[in-house]
C-alpha cells in the first residue's frame, strides 16, 4: 500500500497522526502546503511543514495544534522590547527550527532536503515533503487590499473581508522532488480535512499536481473540513460565505469534483450526502471531528477503509 | 570632557561601566573590537559589542561576563538535537539580539546603525561604535594551522600554539562612522584592559585608526591587562609567552609606545615602573583587579585622574 496525502495544518496533521497508528508509516507521504510560508526578522518559517512534523513527533502543542508543547517565549519577549514586531508566536524551541531550516537554505540546500534533515532528527519515518521548493507567498485579496497570508490570518485575525487569494508566481513553481513521483507511485491519494482555498488549493495549483490527481488510478478520498456548515478550525466557513459559496461540506465536494472518487462526510451533515454522490463520487458517513486519540484513530480506520 | 575608548570584551566592560558612574555617559564613546565576530548558523556575532552593551545596560551576567543574566538555552539544546555544532553558548535571550542584527544586516543597515538601535532600546548612554561596519575576521596562526578566532577560544580553548595574527580584509577596512570624529575631538583617550593582541590591535590595524592616535594631542591611557605575570581573563599572558614575549605588562606598554602617554600599571607590579617610564611615558600604579563594584569605582576615579 502506497498512500499520498494532501495536508495543510493542524487538522490533516490529527488525521495524519491517526493514519499512522494503524498503517506503516513508509507507506505514506505527505506533500505539505507552502503557501503560508513567511519571512520574519531573516528566518525563514513554514508553519504547515512544521505543525505536521512537530504532530507526528508527538511533540506538538496539544492546546495550539501548533508549535511545540512546553515552549517558552524568552526570545521573543527580547525582541519586542528591542521594538520588533510579535504578532506570530515563536517560541524558543520552535525557533531552533526556523534558524536551522533559514540557515541550511542560505548554505544552498533546498526545502525538500532541509525538512527531511529534521524529520530524520526528529525519527518521523513517514516522508513529508513540501509541495515545491520554491516561494509560492499566498495573498489574500480583501476589501482592504491584498494582504500577505499569515497578516491576514494572525496579525488581522481574519477580519477583512476575503474577495479571492493570489498565490504569488505558481504557475512558475515546480512539484519538490519526490511530489509527483509518490502521486504516480500512490494506490491511495487522501485529501486531509485542511482549509480548500488556502491549504488544498495552493498544493493543487502547482503545475502537474491537479493533473496528476484527475489522470491518477489511485483512489483519491477528501475528508470534509466542514461540519454542519461550520470549519473545525480557522476560517474556511468564513472564506466560503464571503466568497459567495453555500457554506457546506457541498462546496468542498465541488472544489474536488474533477478528480475526487469519495467524500468523507460528517455524520452530522448526512442529508447532504445524494448532493454530493450527484456531483459523481462516492460519499462515506463518518464522524470526523477528532477531539480524543480513540475519534482520531476511529476515523483513520474509516478513512483507510476508504482508500482502499 | 570628552573621552574616547578602544575595548574589547569583559576587561574593558569592567572598568567602563565604573567610568560612567563618575562621568556623564554622554561624554565616552566606545570603540569596540568586531575581529572576534563570526556567523553561527546564518547568525551575526559580535561577542565584544554586546559585552559592552549588556554590562553597560546592567544585564550581563555577572559570573561570565558575557551573556545575559539569567539566560535559558532552551534554543540551542534544541538545535543540538537537530544536530548542529552548538559549541558557542548563546542563551534564549542573547539569540533574540543576534537576531536582530543579521535581520537589519540583510535590511542594508551598518553595523554602527543597528548597534545604537540595541544600545537605544537598552537605554546605554554613551555611545558604541563597532570600530569598522566591515567584516575583518581576526585569524589566529597556531601550530595546529590558521583557526578563526572562536574556533581557537572557545571551541579549541585556546589549547594550539599561536604564532600570529591576520586581521583579515584589515587594509580595505573603513573606520565605521564616528570613530575617527570621535577620537579626534577627544580630551582624553583610554585604552581598556583588554587583550593586545586580539581587542586592541585589531582596532588599532584599522586604517586611519592607530594615526590618529599618534597625532592626538589628547592624553592617551592605557590600563593593564596583565597583571603579576597574568591575565585577569583570556589568554594574553600565554599568547605573549608564545609569541616569544616576556609576559609583563612591560610588553604591552611597549605595544603601546608610539602613541601612550600614561600607563596604569598595577600595584603589584611596581618594580616594573622604570622600564615602562623609560619607554617614554608616564606611570600611574593603581589596584586594577575589578572584584567588587567599589574597586570598579575606585579603578575609574585613578583612570579618570590620568585621563584629565
């Protein structure tokens, strides 16, 4: 069994966690989002790559989703008494990763190689790659001006109104080395329950990847981010409304439909399963929302029964 | 008054942070030796600019010297399971102004610029200047082969044999802004107790540097850093063992020569008065092992009565 897996933050990285309980975790790859990468005072962070490696080390913040647990903030209380911006919380550990991933970039290594470094140091045995090596900034267009994503998302709070996104020069971007060969290689491709617009839409945008999926005969499986027309975290409910969408998991089924063969859908919102079996895919009943390590297995066990 | 100092690390800390509890800070300016920095994971050093800047914003930490009080090093034991060589000790919150500054070194900033914005937010009044904005890494030649300064101090601890020094790049280096002003419209000019070899002459190899201390009319102090055949800290008296000198403050004065007027020689070493007055200059005896904040004090009052 070969498995590719889709994944933005925090809730692909609980289903993740989930999927290698019960799987070999060499089976499966997760080609990680990009898109929200940022630069702060030099260093360079990826908060997706990183909620990911920290959840399947066991090392991540469980209160957060993000972040490592225990952290402390020393570094950053200096910082902003020497008069810097703090609004994104870095903690002291969690910095040790950006200075390494920042200065092993300026040493020519790529992003692709850098995280392998650490998910080696960190004895994470399922490969994470990023979606590319290169800089793909996501922009979120609102009614205030385009704003950088992670100055709408922390700094802002989500508050400006979203009108669309822009992910900044991916038409020139290339799939990270290993990306489309484990989509090729796949017998299973999963869509993790990660927001469609700034986690999903920005792998999917970079050029061969949508393809590879619509010309894959792997089975490709979306879990829904979107509970009884609510988003278990973030903004995705909110980007749907405002971007003028039904605020369901129906709109994320349509996002997938060229290339999707089954839905995960939240037992919650089962009415809305023929709507989405019409749209040409297979539609799974399950509880999705993980909030004990018994729900997160659960609903990989669910999910594993779909892939294959 | 007006006085300008050439510094190194602790030594030199010690006995300016006595000086600006008898003067108004306003009246030093410091020029600091930057032949000890490095980078360290993409990261801009510069141990002796933030010697003088923690001990004079009363935050450095009294047991070392260097560092700040109180400091975590919960960053680097983290980069130390990543694998990196974590060798130099940099606390949580000493990273935060390294940081800093390789953050505004990217930004096109100079050194000088970005050392008053830190010694600004550490509320420091008399002036530091780096004593260039260029990198002119101090080499140390030992019989183990040339070593970067850190490598031979901290890594190596001194342990190879020194057979010399490069300053490299010195001859293209450029006093940084302030540094020639300041030392031409000084009354008075001190040279620390820091090493010879690797603080001061460094400084004085800038070009335009060690003239303008020979053309000064200002009286030009030194203080000793070697005192009973030792150096109070660091390796002076074994480079000047090893450099085939006679370990006494006598070999520094005579590195002195073409420009001091007064050297402050400690009491313990007054048989050594005639041969330092017979080099041409004058003789002050003084206690100055810097113990206690009293002999910190006292220190400052016999070099400010030199200085006037």
């Amino acid at each position: 069994m070969k498995i590719a897996a889709l994944a933005g933050g925090v809730g692909a990285a609980r289903v993740l966690s989930g999927l290698i309980e019960i799987i070999h975790p060499e089976e499966l790859t997760i080609i990680v989002n990009t898109g929200d990468d940022f630069k702060w005072m030099g260093l360079y962070i990826c908060p997706d790559l990183d909620t990911i490696s920290y959840t399947l080390a066991g090392i991540a913040n469980p209160e957060t989703g993000w972040g490592l647990r225990d952290d402390t903030f020393r570094l950053l209380d200096r910082l902003s008494q020497l008069g810097c911006d703090t609004w994104f919380k870095l903690g002291d550990c969690d910095l040790a990763t950006h200075i390494y991933r920042t200065h092993h970039l300026g040493e020519g290594f790529g992003l692709t190689a850098i995280t392998r470094k650490i998910c080696d140091a960190l004895q994470i045995r399922a490969p994470i790659l990023p979606m590319t090596d290169g800089s793909v900034p996501t922009i979120v267009r609102t009614d205030e001006g385009d704003l950088p994503f992670q100055e709408y998302f922390v700094r802002r709070k989500c508050t400006p109104r979203v009108t669309g996104f822009t992910f900044t020069a991916i038409e020139q971007a290339q799939p990270a080395p290993g990306v489309l060969e484990s989509l090729q290689a796949a017998n299973a491709i999963l869509i993790c329950p990660s927001n469609p617009f700034i986690s999903i839409a920005p792998i999917l945008a970079v050029p061969g990847i949508r393809d590879a999926l619509r010309s894959s005969s792997a089975r490709v499986v979306a879990v829904t981010p979107i509970i009884a027309g609510q988003a278990v975290k973030g903004p995705a409910a909110r980007m749907l409304e405002q971007m003028g969408e039904e605020v369901s998991a129906v709109s994320v089924a349509r996002m997938y439909q060229d290339f999707l063969d089954e839905f995960v859908l939240d037992c919650r919102d089962h009415e809305l399963s023929p709507r989405i079996a019409s749209l040409g895919m297979d539609v799974r009943l399950a509880a999705t929302l993980m909030e004990t390590r018994e729900q997160k297995v659960q609903l990989a066990r669910t999910i594993y029964e779909s892939l294959i």
